[in-house]
C-alpha cells in the first residue's frame, strides 16, 4: 500500500522532531535521492511503489553513485547535501528518513533491501539485525 505524502512527512517530522514539514521534506528529498543511488532493479521499483509518488520518481531519479557508499560516508554525503547540516545532524535526518521507509517497505522488502546495501546500513534504518 502507498502511503500517502502528507502521512509519509508527519512521520519523518515527528521522526526527526523537525519544526516544519519542510524541514522533513528536505531531509526525505536529500536522502531517498541518495538512497535510490544504491538500489537497484525490481527492489527500487517495489520501494517506490510504496512511497508517495513525488518520492518515488526521487527514487527512482537517484544522484549518480560510482560506488556503494558505507554508511558513514552515507551520512556525510547527506550532510553534504543537506545545507547547514553537520554529521551529527544529518545522521539524525537518515534515521528519520530511513526509519519511516522501513515502516513504509515491510519487513520482507527492507530485507531485500539491505542484501543491496553495505554492511550496518540495517542500523541507520533503526532496524538492527541479529550477527
């Protein structure tokens, strides 16, 4: 099921403990945007049909990546992107962000999604998986 983008941005706000909704909308821009960079195939195309429709052509219109980022540099290229965020900050923008998408997924596709993923990417989704 969709979710619907006012629902999808009440999360992420209430997530990140954001003062507007801009503010999440700007960290849900920045870093599905980054996000989609790194999947790939018939997972992306799962996830998108599961967010808002303006998050998921952000989805599925990533940033160009040449190579998989760990999460930390995760973290910093979404700080990068994000103005006036450090890391500490914008760690608290993808969890927010990614927490709400692994809400939106299931568990079944965010497992599909994580195969996809560097290692410890299971932490900046809130989703911690046994070792």
């Amino acid at each position: 099921m969709t979710l619907r983008r006012e629902a999808f941005l009440d999360h992420v706000k209430e997530r990140g403990e954001y003062g507007t909704v801009e503010e999440a909308e700007r960290a849900a821009r920045v870093v599905l945007a980054l996000l989609g960079a790194h999947l790939v195939g018939e997972v992306r195309a799962q996830l998108a049909a599961r967010l808002p429709e303006e998050f998921a052509l952000i989805l599925l219109n990533p940033l160009q990546s040449a190579e998989p980022l760990p999460p930390e540099r995760f973290v910093r290229a979404t700080a990068a992107w994000i103005e006036g965020a450090t890391e500490q900050t914008a760690t608290w923008d993808v969890s927010a962000v990614l927490s709400t998408v692994a809400d939106t997924a299931g568990e079944d596709l965010l497992g599909q999604i994580l195969l996809q993923l560097p290692a410890d990417y299971d932490l900046l989704f809130g989703r911690p998986q046994p070792t």
